[in-house]
C-alpha cells in the first residue's frame, strides 16, 4: 500500500464543515464546558488544578474529568471526586466521570463516557471491577466494528441504572441504535490530532494531516453523504469509495484492514439517528458533543476547552443543570464559534408543534475571536442542506450573523445548524455544531 495515494483520497475527500447559529428566547445563561479529558490516574499527564487552571484561561465554566475506568483503582476514583469537589464552587465545577474503555483500534473504538455516575465499579466496590471488565469488548480480529456489541449497551445499561449519561466517544460513524447512548461526540479533538499525526509520520504537510483528521471525524456527523468519495486507488477498480480505501490502507499498513463500522455501506450517521428519532424507530433522540479527550493536561499546550459544548442552562451552574443540559441537547458543540437557534421559541433539543405549516428558524452565531470571521451557515433539516450563507467576505473581526428565516414544514423532522469560522490571521477553521430543534405536526 502506498500511503501516498492513501492520501490523495483523503485531500480530495476535503470536508467543508458547516456551523450554526440562532438566537434564544427565555431567561437562560450560556455557560461552556469541555466533558473529555484524562489526569495522571489514567494516561494523562496533569491533575486536576492543572485542569481547572487550563479551563479558566480558555473560558469554560465546568470540566468533566473522565480517566479510563479500568486503570483506576477505588483510591484513586476517591481522590479523583475529593479533588474535584475542592477544585469547584459557584462559579466554577469540577466534576468526576470516567471512560469506559473497551477494544481500540485506528477506527472502532468502543469508549463510552460515563456522566455523572458516583460509583464506577460494577457490584462490590472492593473488587474495583469497571463495566469493560464485566462485559468484554475485545479488539475484533476480523476489523469489523465492536465483537460484542451487546455489552456495549449493557456498560450504557449500567451507566442509566446509576442515573447518569452515557456518550459514544470518538465514534467514526460506528455508533449504534442498539448502544442506547444519550450522546455522541461529533467532534473530539484528541481523535483529529492523533489522526493528523499519523498523516504527518507518513511525511503528508501540516495542512493535508489536519483534512484527514476532520475528514475522519466527520464520519460520525454525515456518514458517508459528504466523503463518500471515488477514489483512484492502483490495483483496484477506479475509482473507490474512501471508506474501501481506507479498509485497504489499514490491510496494508496492519494486516487488518478495518472496516469503518461494518463492511457494509452506510455508516449510521448523526443525521441518521435523529432521523430514527423522527420517524418512530427509537425512543430517544442522541444528542451531539465536541469535547477536547485532552492527555497533555499538564503541558503549555494542553488541549483542554480546545473542543467544547455551549450549555444554555435555565437555572444557576450545578452538576445537576449541566447535566440536565446536556441530557436534553440544550447545548451546541463548538471549536470556537457560538450560536443560538430556536424554532418558533423553542430551544435546541426541544420539539416545535407546527399548527399553521410555517417554522420560524432563528439564528445567531457569533465567531467569538477578534480575528476569526463566519464564512460558512449551513441549515440542516432532516439530514439535508436545506440552506447555506455564506455570510462574510470581509475581514471584520468576530462576525455576527443574525436573522430569522422561514420554512413551510409539511412533515415531522428537525433542524440543526453547522457554522464554520476562519481565522485570517493563521488560516485555520473552526467549527460550531447545533443540537436539533425537532418540529411535529399534531
Ligand atoms: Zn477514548
Ligand atoms: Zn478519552
């Protein structure tokens, strides 16, 4: 395999990444946290005043420190809660989680997070037993997604009968409606870095590592409706689809080529859950995250808050507000950019009835840096564009964009919105990604 042609795929793959934005009814406070990181009990570098002190120079209001389970013993999980409970106050939370963490691989790793659990270990504490260690979730020889999918959903089993929230992280497309996960990360920092760096080993420049990495995390958003790719690929029929190239790139480069999910085409996309959700097949919706995953947590440059959730909360900040927040998608996932979107008064993660057959989408967004411009809305409704704004050429620093738009609603469905911003200074993109907004017609 040569990793070079591997790579041509993935440039030509180049995603543009869409962003969001509205504006809010309601007395609410926007407070932001980052829910992904790991200290030095598990396979991080830094403690949790490192943390807290990383968090407040970049902005957010709460933290969810989330080491691996199973490298935790019970006196570590306790100094774990003991510290984060000195590290808050009014104004600012530290709150212990944990990751529980199953097979790894370049793609389908089963890791899910555990929010707001007081007890990880599965029966008698003493035993220090985490869910991954209960219900196996072995590398699968065969590079087909998860061996045992089933006890997948028995950690999100055990995870809901402690009362907390269970988040599919860093998924690649691979999630499924049977895990039963309140959330997903559709965005995870740590993932797109360490996908760049393997890009950047095999001699790739900064810029193409950086589109590799955002392509594959994309894969959880859309699947395969924007990467879905032809591909020239020597040997094999011309041209593949990306995720057959990637199969083969891996088949090269390991032995095991792995499949994205399963063989068989499509991914289960984001967009493809909260249509389950519009259409009856499950119950609950699965609501988007962006998260750092920071290791560095002690370094310069620590990637703490890099990634991060907007949280539009209805009361004052506490683990039981934010955790509401997040279980009802009153958030937005951002690397920069803030938003506010409502359907006719109602918030992110809520349902709009539509008696007359019109929405009322109301957007703001805001690139939140003195030399970041909005160069890219997109409104998604039901899976598709349903429209695009390119809303600025100029170099204006942080770029407002504010309006209401309309659309006549002729069925059930959802919108939610993609922003993305530049930084004229340094070139780079940020992103912002809406919860849904669900409309029904009674
Ligand atoms: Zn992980
Ligand atoms: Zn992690």
């Amino acid at each position: 395999m040569k990793p070079r042609i591997f790579f041509i795929s993935l440039v030509a793959a180049l995603l543009i990444v869409f962003g969001t934005g509205s504006t809010f009814a309601g007395p609410t406070t926007l407070v932001y946290y980052d829910g992904h990181m790991h200290t030095t009990r598990s396979d991080g570098s830094g403690s949790v005043a490192d943390i807290k002190a990383t968090a407040l120079s970049r902005g957010l209001n709460a933290v969810i420190i989330t080491d691996h389970c199973n490298q935790l013993t019970l006196a570590e999980w306790e100094s774990l809660v003991a510290e984060c409970e000195a590290a808050s106050d009014e104004s600012f939370l530290a709150l212990p989680g944990f990751e529980v963490t199953g097979s790894d691989g370049i793609f389908n790793r089963a890791h899910v997070n555990a929010l707001g659990v007081e007890d990880p270990f599965v029966g008698n504490d003493e035993d220090c037993l985490c869910p991954e260690e209960v219900w196996l979730n072995p590398p699968n020889p065969a590079g087909t997604g998860a061996l045992y999918p089933e006890n997948i959903t028995k950690w999100v089993d055990y995870i809901h009968s402690k009362g907390g929230i269970a988040v599919h992280n860093h998924p690649s497309g691979t999630t499924i409606p049977e895990y039963g996960v309140n959330n997903m990360e559709v965005y995870n920092q740590s993932h797109v870095d360490d996908v760049a760096s393997y890009a950047k080993q095999l001699g790739y420049s900064d810029q193409e590592a950086w589109e590799f990495g955002i392509t594959l995390n994309n894969f959880a958003v859309y699947g395969e409706r924007d990467v879905n790719m032809l591909v020239p690929f020597p040997g094999f029929p011309t041209p593949i689809p990306l995720r057959n190239a990637l199969y083969y790139a891996t088949l090269g480069f390991t032995g095991v080529g792995q499949w994205l999910g399963a063989p068989e085409a499509p991914l289960n996309s984001w967009d493809d859950h909260l249509m389950a959700y519009v259409d009856g097949d499950v119950e609950r919706p699965i609501f988007g995250l962006a998260n750092s995953d920071a290791h560095n947590t002690v370094d310069a440059d620590s990637i703490v808050g890099v990634a991060k959730n907007g949280v539009y909360l209805k009361n004052e900040l506490s683990a039981n507000e934010l955790y509401k927040a997040i279980k009802a998608g009153r958030t937005f996932a951002t690397t920069g950019p803030s938003l506010a979107l409502d359907v006719n008064g109602e918030l992110m993660g809520d349902t709009a009835y539509i008696f007359d057959g019109s929405a009322d989408i109301n957007l703001s967004v805001n690139s939140e840096s003195p030399t970041c411009v909005l160069v890219k809305i997109d409104i998604i409704k039901n899976g598709e564009i349903l429209q695009t704004i390119y809303p600025s050429t100029s170099t204006s620093p942080a770029w407002t964009y504010a309006d209401i738009l309309g659309d006549s609603v002729n069925q059930d469905g959802y919108y939610r919105v993609e922003v993305t911003s530049q930084d004229f200074v340094t070139g780079a993109y940020q992103f912002a990604w809406s919860n849904p907004v669900f409309v029904d017609i009674p």
